[in-house]
C-alpha cells in the first residue's frame, strides 16, 4: 500500500511541477497502482480463505483436547465427583 501512496504522490507532484513550470502534463502510473492494488485483493481473499479453515477446523480439535483432559481428570479426583457426573457416562461427540 506505501508503493501505491508514493506513486500517486509522485504523480501528482510531477503535475503541480509542469504546471509551475509550463511543461506538457505527465500522466500518472495507473497501470501500475492496478497492479498492486490486485496484489492486495489476492493477498486479502487467500488471508480470508485460510482465515475461514482455521476456524472451521478449530471447534473439533477443541473438542478433543476437552475431552481427553476429562477424560485424565475424572478418575484421579473421586471427591469432586458430583452426583450428576456418577450417573452419566461422559459422551464423545
């Protein structure tokens, strides 16, 4: 995005600088600007697309390691057992 800035203010600078000096117009580098600013859109939906696996793939990973710290927990500690937690089995999902 800062090579963009700076050729846009190159561009305009190279404008304000014909007409001070009465020299023909240079025209700006859009062709260039396009071509960086496609870089960033490319760079903004692949960010996106791992963006949207990370969080599909994190709700399962988070339920095994729920369930296998449970899992080592519940048999080494019987008095904080509760009476909910004797009459139910734990379910995997």
């Amino acid at each position: 995005m800062g090579k963009v800035t700076t050729k846009l203010f190159d561009g305009l600078m190279a404008k304000y600088m014909a007409v001070f000096l009465h020299k023909p117009m240079p025209s700006m580098d859009f062709g260039y600007i396009g071509t960086i600013l496609l870089l960033l859109v490319g760079f903004y939906l692949i960010s996106t697309l791992f963006s949207y696996v990370q969080q599909s793939r994190w709700p399962a990973c988070r339920r095994g390691i729920v369930y296998d710290m449970r899992k080592d927990v519940t048999p080494s500690s019987p008095a904080c057992r509760s009476s909910t937690s004797t009459r139910r089995p734990m379910a995997r999902s």
